[in-house]
C-alpha cells in the first residue's frame, strides 16, 4: 500500500478533518463506520435479545481475532479479542499459578499503572513482585529487566512501547532470558 493509498483512508475517520489526532495508543480516532456497527448492535440487541449471542456476538472475539492474526502473522484461531489491555492481562494471568519455587512476577514501573496494579493484586494470592525501575530518562534498561529474571520468575511482563516515553523495548533479549529460566513472557503490544 503506497502513501496516496493510505490518504484515502482519512476520510473514514471525521476527526481529521478538524484536528491532527496522535493518540491512537489510547483512544484512536473514531472509524465514522463504528456508528453504523454501534447502530447494528442496538438492533440486534433490541430484537433479538439473548439470541443474538449464539447468532453472532460469542463468535466476535475469535472472527476479530482472526482479521487481527492475519496482520500480526498468528495462525487463526490463536487471536482473542478483550474489552481492554488490563482485562486481557488479567485473563492471561489467569494462566498462571504462584509455586513456593517459582513465584516471581517481573514487571516494569514504566509499565501502564493499570498492569502495575493488578500484579499488585496477586501478592495475597502468593506472587511476589519484582517491579524494575525506570531509567532517569524514562527509558527501561533491557539488561536491568534481563537480570531481574531468574528460575524464580514465574511471569515476566513489559510493554513493547513505554506510554509515557514512547521508548521501544527490544523485546528479543529479555524473552531469550526468560526462555533460559522456564518463565512465561506477557508483552503489552
Ligand atoms: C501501553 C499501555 N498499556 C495499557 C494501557 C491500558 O489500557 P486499558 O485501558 O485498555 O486497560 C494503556 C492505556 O493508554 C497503554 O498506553
């Protein structure tokens, strides 16, 4: 797709035409199509009540997951689609179980504070929690994360891109590190 291919597309989002919009990391810009689904599941909902989660709404999550696979290069039917990234998280953390010799969790401060909180939420449970702090400039030392991971670590959870920075994380080294220790890798993507 070339860049007079990708202009087309502005005008599927109204917002642009009065403003320059950047932050699609958290809200993005409105699709103008996303009034007509909305307007789509109103009706649905209105005349077809509880049927129209087995005419259509359970099977949603795993037909967007997929259109979502096949940009990222995941087989069909390995995508999941959640309401936010911190309920995703949670659903992912479900996964996982504290043992007395592997009860680690390895996270970063620059991490979302939403994820810092729910991996707070897990010390009750018999997680311990190994937050890396940030660098002065905001920034996260993958070598500092690397060597927070050990045969303890249970989970290790980072974002690829620091909301407050926008510092990309190279993710390679620390999932290489966690691999060598047996420990599950979360990346917030
Ligand atoms: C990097 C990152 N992770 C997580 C979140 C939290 O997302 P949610 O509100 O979908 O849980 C945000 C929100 O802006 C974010 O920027």
């Amino acid at each position: 797709m070339g860049a007079d291919d990708l202009d087309r597309w502005r005008a599927e989002f109204p917002i642009l035409e009065s403003t320059v919009y950047m932050i699609s990391n958290s809200l993005g810009a409105m699709p103008r199509r996303a009034a007509e689904s909305l307007a789509e599941y109103a009706r649905a909902w209105s005349t077809r009540g509880v049927r129209a989660w087995e005419e259509r709404w359970w099977e949603m999550a795993r037909e967007v997951g997929d259109r979502v696979g096949a940009i990222i290069g995941a087989p069909r039917g390995s995508v999941s689609m959640h309401e936010n990234v911190t309920t995703a998280a949670m659903v992912a953390l479900g996964c996982v179980s504290p043992r007395p010799a592997r009860n680690r969790i390895v996270c970063a401060a620059a991490d979302f504070p939403s994820l810092i909180y729910l991996y707070r939420a897990q010390e009750p449970l018999g997680f311990e929690l190994s937050v890396v702090p940030p660098e002065p400039d905001f920034t996260l030392s993958v070598e500092r994360l690397a060597d927070a991971i050990d045969d303890r670590t249970a989970l290790v959870s980072f974002s690829h891109v620091l909301f407050r920075s926008s510092f990309i994380v190279d993710p390679a080294p620390v999932v290489a590190r966690a691999r060598q220790c047996g420990a599950l890798v979360l990346v917030d993507g």
